[in-house]
C-alpha cells in the first residue's frame, strides 16, 4: 500500500484543513457538539486506486490514516458533521 509522508500531505491538493473545517461549520450553522461523521471508503481505492496511508505506530498497534478532503452539510441534519474522503 502506498504510504504518505507528513510532507505530501501538507502540500496536497486533496486534503481539509483545520481552518475550511472550522469555517464550513460556522457557515452551516453546525453546532460545536455535533457528532463527526467520516465517509467509509472500500479496499480498492487503496488496492488498486492508488490510494495513499498515513501510518502511525503506538504501543505495538499500527493505525492507517487517510486524508479528508471535504466537509458537507446536510440541512435536516446540522447535529452531524460529515466529512468525505474521495476527491
């Protein structure tokens, strides 16, 4: 699986920053104790889509991150924040 590094994801075009979080939420009118929603993507995007990870080891246990690219809102459910991984 191919693996990002800190740097290809601060220069990434797909990825969702802090700041664009915090700035879709104020815009929405999503509270601060809405619940984070994260799109389920399949294996495939990582198998054969070329798909990157970030990996982060603790404890004896590796974790696989992938970077979120955009935030959506959905008007009937402003106690929900979802957040997509495809770009």
């Amino acid at each position: 699986m191919k693996q990002l590094s800190k740097a290809s994801l601060k220069k990434g075009f797909f990825r969702l920053t802090l700041g664009e979080l915090k700035k879709h939420a104020e815009q929405n009118g999503i509270s601060d104790d809405a619940v984070i929603m994260v799109e389920r993507v399949e294996d495939h995007y990582y198998e054969t889509g070329g798909w990157g990870v970030y990996t982060k080891k603790a404890g004896g246990i590796k974790t696989e991150y992938t970077p979120a690219t955009v935030s959506v809102c959905y008007p009937n459910e402003k106690d929900l924040l979802f957040i997509h991984l495809h770009y």
